[in-house]
C-alpha cells in the first residue's frame, strides 16, 4: 500500500481535472477529461508517472494506479448515477 498527496493542477469545469503528485518517489499526474456523447458523459483518466529505477517499483505504481483509477471511475459513475435518480424522485 502506498500514500499519495495530489494537488489539482488545472481545473476546467464539466471538461477537465488535472492532478499532479507523488508516490513511492516517482512525480506522476492525472489527468480526468469529461466529454459528452449524447445524454451521458464519457469520462476517461490518464496517469503518466516518472519511471523509477526499481523495475518493481515501476510495476507496482502501473498496477495500483490502474486500480485506483477503475475504483475512482466507478464511484463517479455510482455518485453522479445516485444524483441523477434523487433529482427524478424529487420531481415527481
């Protein structure tokens, strides 16, 4: 397991979230864009990160990043889905 701290580097609302930080001494940044396709949003999320002169190291970034971000997505989709629903069962 390892920590990271991110700080939002750019924001442009309902389009783009760039975020830049550090984990296991190895600069990386994340970048989420939001682009509509019809009545939904595409979301995709691209973490480029420094390699490291640990092959390990490198791997074990790749494949925890890789988690965190389908975990990330996932939750997005779960939060802004659990929205949608509240702000139809109020209107009614």
């Amino acid at each position: 397991q390892a920590a990271t701290c991110s700080f939002v580097q750019q924001m442009l609302p309902g389009r783009k979230i760039v975020l830049s930080g550090e984990v296991l001494g190895s600069r990386g940044t994340t970048t989420y864009e939001f682009r509509p396709f019809g009545p939904k949003t595409i979301v995709s999320a691209t973490e480029v990160f420094a390699e490291t002169t640990s092959d390990y190291r490198n791997y074990f970034i790749s494949s925890s990043t890789e988690r965190l971000l389908r975990v990330q997505l996932r939750g997005l989709k779960d939060y802004v889905e659990g929205i949608g629903h509240k702000s139809r069962a109020t209107r009614i």
